[in-house]
C-alpha cells in the first residue's frame, strides 16, 4: 500500500496485477466489477485502458464465519 499511495506503483484499469517470479504468487484486481465511476489519466479516458487516479464507489463484500451450531441455524 505505501508504493502505491507514493505513485512508486501505478493500479492499472480494467485490470492489475502483481507477480512475484521468485515465489510465483500474483495478486490480481479486476476493478469493473468493484468500484465505479473511475477516473484514468487522459490516454485511458479515451482508450478506457489506463492508470487508475480514483473512482466515485466501491462495492466492499465481507466474509463471516459460521462454523459455530448457533451460526448454520440461523
């Protein structure tokens, strides 16, 4: 998160990701289907391929545990 908040690391839209060749783990974040209203750098306003300056909402989705008895029942 800092390199991003300090521009070091641009988030790409439609999509980013991130690989790591040593380990192979990637990260990857496909905005259209989580935020809206994003706003790109003048190339990817027109193209809508960019670098991602910010966006008007977010759609958060959160995961519960409900492995308890009391949890399933409801």
């Amino acid at each position: 998160m800092p390199d991003i908040e300090s521009r070091v690391t641009n988030l790409t839209y439609p999509a980013w990701i991130d690989f790591d060749p040593d380990t192979f783990d990637s990260i990857d974040i496909v905005f259209p289907g989580a935020i809206g209203g994003a706003h790109l750098d003048p190339e990817g306003e027109e193209t809508g391929v960019g670098v991602l300056y910010g966006f008007n909402a977010i759609s958060l989705n959160y995961f519960l545990d409900s492995t308890s008895q009391e949890d399933v029942i409801r």
